[in-house]
C-alpha cells in the first residue's frame, strides 16, 4: 500500500477525492498498528485499517512518531482549516457515493476509472495497464457511432489469440490475407483467381444451325476427329485426317499427294517451314520402328544446302564449314583443333599429307607434337621414366644406355609417362629432359638413357633425331650404329 495523503482546503478535507466538513470525521487507533478515519455524525468507516506510517501530509511527513500521536496529530488536522490540499494515491476506500471520476488523480497524471450506477466505468482520460491483462465479462462494444480501434505501441503489433500477428500496413487491391505458418500474417496475392463473368448466349444460328443458345452443327463428326472452323456460320468440319485419343495427336496425308504436316515459325505462314512436305513421296522419319529412338538435337542443328555445288554440316558459323561435302566429290574436315580418331583408319586408296610442321608448342617432359607415331606395345603398369629412351628386349621395355649393344640392335623408343602403359614415341617431335639441346644439330643417346647433343666418344653411338630448339627434337632413331671400340 503507497501512502495515503491528506488534504484540508476551505475548511473541507478531501480523503481520495472525497470533501468531508470540518468537524465531521475523526481518527482512532483500532488496537493494532492502523487507523481507521470515520465520520463523527454516523461512525461510518471512510477509510479503514490503514498502518500509521501510511498516513502523511501533503509533503510525506508522517503523523506523529507512534500510532497514538498519528491520531492526535490526524485529528487535529482533518478538523482544522488549512490552506492546503490532500493527493491520494492508494488507499482503502469503502465508499465512493458521490464519487465522479474527476475527483481522482493518479500518481501519474492518468485518471482513474470508477463504477457507474449503469455499470459503466466513468473517466475523462485513459486508461494505463502496467504489466496487467484487461479482461471483459462481456462484449467490447461502442456506445456510439464511433469505430473501436486496436492500436499497439510503437513496434508492436495487434496479436490474436496470442497467436497471430495481423498485418500493419494494408495491401494492394484484390490482396488477401495469408500466413507463414509461424504465427504472422500478412497480404498476398489471391493465386487462386477470381471466377470469371458468366459467358453471353450465343447468337442465332442461320438455318441449319441449331438454335439461339449459340451450337452449332459438326459436320462429318466422329469419335476423336479434332474440330476445325469453316466458313459457314453455325458449322463446324471433323477433320478426317486431324485426330486425337486423347495421348496421341495424328496428322495424315493421302498416298501419292502433297497433303501433311507442316510447322511454321513464328507466325502462320510468316516464315519459312521449320518442318514441310516436299512432293507426293517425301518421307520424314525420326527413330526407327525396331527402336523407337527419337532424333534430338538438343538445341544444335544439321543443314544441307539446296544448290548445286556444296553440302555443308553446320556446327557453328565459322566460314568454311567445319565439314563440307562438295559436289565434286571431295570432304573437307577443317577442325579448329587436334581431329581425335578413336579407332582404326582403313584407307583404301592413297593418302597425302600436305603439311608436316616442326611442332614447337610442347612444353612439358613427354609432350608430342602433331602426327607423332606412339606405341603401346608391351602396354603394363610397369613403372617407366617420363622422356628417356627405351629400347624393346621382344617381350618388355628396358631402358637405353650408349655402353651396352643389345639396346643398339632392338626398336627404340621415348616414354610419354611414369608407365608402360602412357606409350611410347616411335617417330615425332617430344619435349626432351634437357634444355642443352643445339637446334639443327643431331641429337644422341646417352648412357643414362637421356638425349644429348655430345656424341658418346665409347661404347656405341646412334643417332636419336635431330633438335629444332634446346628442348625439343625429332625422334627418329637411326637403323644403324657404330661400335667405337
């Protein structure tokens, strides 16, 4: 319980809002540590049961240091004129007749509701609920014309059932309101669409057609024939040769005549067929009937000029073609890269190379430039050096040494990788493990299996190749050999 002041103003002391003459109310300790305040005319309690050191002036003095001398000094004051006046802020009132709301001022400035005669609760100001639930036996209803508003404070928001939480702001027209499955609610568009206007009745068919409800005859008609216009009002053609059961379309031509499908681009007859009849026996074909495979082009395409000269395979725009056929009877494979043949390469007549170049590009140990010949002779897992030179014992690869002539008689060859199974170089350009290399000199064979510009002064020498930079040469192992003992 806060203190209860007490105000004496024109000779009436007010206690919670409430006058009382001077000279109508006393003060008496009812045997405990409280006081209760009555009227002397009927002893009807006004205030009751309140501790002594509740009971203070207008300035927080307390009445007297015991319960006996807060009774003498609160008589003397409630029946003594005093200029001043009395602020309760929490007492125990037992009777409010006469009472009016503006007789009360919290603490805080805000006015405090009291009971009406009607029921109602009577106030000029708001209400403030500090950390309290307002609930209602009834209705929350408005006594007049005016709307009842729900307006949370700043970054609140508007809850139902401590469970959703309404929009703040309002949506766009023909929004509705939708939730996240979390509680918050908020406008969305109506996905789900109006329903449209009922359609207008149709106009009187001319004769023939049947009536004013806008049907029309269907001539020719037929289960799964796809219905066509015509150009009679209030007819309609099944097309014979146009069907549908309902998973597979049909289009059907006449035997020996140009009828068919035809697929335009873009708008009708606006652009050329994309796929078009050609005279009375063309036959257009994807899959096969063994298969039933369908030709997909996934987004690339294939085309065949319509002149007299070149056939031309279009892969992309380079201007020639990668691949031309010419009337003349002569292919042309113009790759912009290495052409990778997967496979034997039967030539039945003669073949001509009309460039060789010296492939200066390789820039790794065991890089080979183009058109070099490899082997995969002996092929294991065998482990090998990159870009040594080997020679073949008739069953496996032994490394080459200038010392020893076995390796003199036997097919040389230049590892390309760390086993037998990368290969071996029997002619080509390579990338040697050495940069001392002389271009345009010979290039030997090494004790230790390596290429090298000196030629060996014991033991054997051949010639390997020849070098076209300090680290790339020709391997081209020489058929002879000289024994320098």
């Amino acid at each position: 319980m806060a203190n209860l002041r007490i105000f004496n103003q024109n000779n009436t002391v007010i206690i919670a809002g409430k006058p009382f003459p001077a000279g109508t109310l006393s003060a008496a300790n009812n045997g405990t540590q409280n006081i209760t305040i009555t009227r002397t005319d009927n002893s009807k309690a006004v205030v009751k049961s309140v501790p002594y050191n509740k009971i203070v002036d207008k300035d927080g003095s307390a009445w007297g240091g015991n319960v006996t001398a807060t009774v003498t000094a609160l008589n003397n004051y409630i029946n003594t004129s005093d200029p001043d006046g009395i602020i309760t802020t929490d007492s125990n009132i037992t009777s409010l007749s006469g009472v009016t709301a503006s007789d009360f001022q919290s603490k805080g400035g805000y006015s405090v509701f009291v009971g009406g005669t009607d029921g109602s609760l009577q106030t000029s100001d708001s209400l403030l609920l500090s950390g309290s639930d307002l609930k209602l036996g009834g209705a929350l209803i408005s006594n007049t014309s005016t709307n009842i508003s729900l307006t949370p404070g700043s970054g609140g928001k508007v809850r139902i059932h401590n469970t959703y939480n309404l929009p703040t702001s309002d949506g766009s027209n023909g929004q509705v309101i939708g939730t996240n499955g979390s509680g918050t609610l908020s406008f969305v568009d109506n996905t789900a669409g109006a329903t449209g206007p009922t359609g207008a009745t149709g106009p009187t068919g001319p004769a023939g057609a049947t009536g004013a409800d806008g049907s029309a005859t269907i001539n020719n008609n037929a289960a799964n024939l796809v219905i066509t216009g015509s150009d009679t009002a209030g007819t309609l053609e099944a097309e014979a040769k146009l069907t549908f059961d309902s998973s597979k379309l049909s289009v059907l031509g006449s035997v020996g005549s140009t009828n068919g499908v035809e697929v335009y681009g873009g708008a009708l007859n606006s652009a050329n067929a994309y796929i078009s009849p050609v005279g009375s026996v063309t036959l257009l074909q994807f899959g096969n009937s063994a298969t039933g495979l369908v030709f997909d082009m996934r987004g690339n395409k294939i085309a065949f000029d319509n002149d007299a000269t070149n056939t031309y395979i279009l892969a992309d725009a380079d201007n020639p073609e990668n691949l031309e056929i010419h009337a003349d009877g002569n292919i042309e494979l113009q790759a912009d890269d290495d052409v990778q043949v997967f496979g034997d390469i039967n030539i039945g007549g003669s073949a001509t190379i009309d460039k060789v170049i010296a492939d200066t590009s390789v820039s790794s140990a065991g890089d080979v430039g183009h058109g070099a010949e490899i082997t995969f002779l002996g092929t294991s897992s065998t482990g090998t050096t990159v870009a040594k030179i080997y020679y073949y014992d008739g069953s496996t690869w032994q490394l080459y040494s200038s010392s020893t002539e076995a390796a003199q008689k036997a097919l040389l060859g230049y590892s390309l990788g760390t086993t037998m199974a990368s290969g071996f170089l029997l002619r080509g350009f390579v990338y040697a493990d050495s940069s001392t290399l002389t271009a345009g000199a010979q290039v030997f064979g090494h004790t230790n299996a390596s290429a090298t510009p000196t030629a060996p002064s014991s033991g054997f020498q051949r010639v390997m190749g020849h070098a076209v930079a300090n680290n790339i040469f020709y391997f081209n192992p020489s058929q002879e050999y000289i024994d320098l003992a």
